[in-house]
C-alpha cells in the first residue's frame, strides 16, 4: 500500500476517535515525522509514515531519537494495521 493510502486512512481514523491529524511541514529542519497527532484529553504522538515494508532514512531516525529523549512518542507506520493499535498507546499515557 501507497504511503498516502496509509496516511489518508489514519487522518479518517485519528477524526473518527475525536481528534486531529495535522500535516507537519517543517522546511528548515528536515526528517521530522509527517503527522501530529492530537487526541482528547491532551493526549498527543508524532507519525511517520511509509509505504508497506519500508524504513525511515537514517536522518529521520536521528530526528525521532532526538524527539524520544525530549520525551516525545515517535511512532513508524507502514501498514494500516498498525494504526489502532498505535491510537490505543498514544490515548493510554
């Protein structure tokens, strides 16, 4: 599946549990994840997406280490699959 099919089914779902995934476009800072996720009760998480069975570039896994030791959750979605699973860890803390 298509990294956009993947994303535009994660948007819809993020919507459906009550929250919002916005684009993040950062231009002067590359590697950063694609999505924000934002969902009730201040409960947030960052997503990188790819198309089925690929990995982030080594300069976005240097990006979402340096998220991780901020504290933030960095998550890598490649199959719709792992999309409520993903929601479920993000609400949970």
């Amino acid at each position: 599946m298509r990294e956009s099919e993947i994303e535009r089914i994660l948007v819809k779902k993020v919507k459906t549990d009550g929250g919002i995934c916005l684009k993040w476009v950062c231009p002067s800072f590359n590697g950063m994840p694609d999505r924000l996720i934002f969902l009730p009760n201040g409960h947030f998480g960052m997503v990188e997406l790819k198309s089925n069975g690929k990995k982030p570039r080594a300069l976005q896994l240097a990006r979402h280490k340096m998220l991780k030791r901020l504290g933030f959750k960095v998550y890598v979605i490649d199959d719709v699959e792992q999309i409520g699973g993903m929601i479920d860890e993000i609400q949970a803390t």
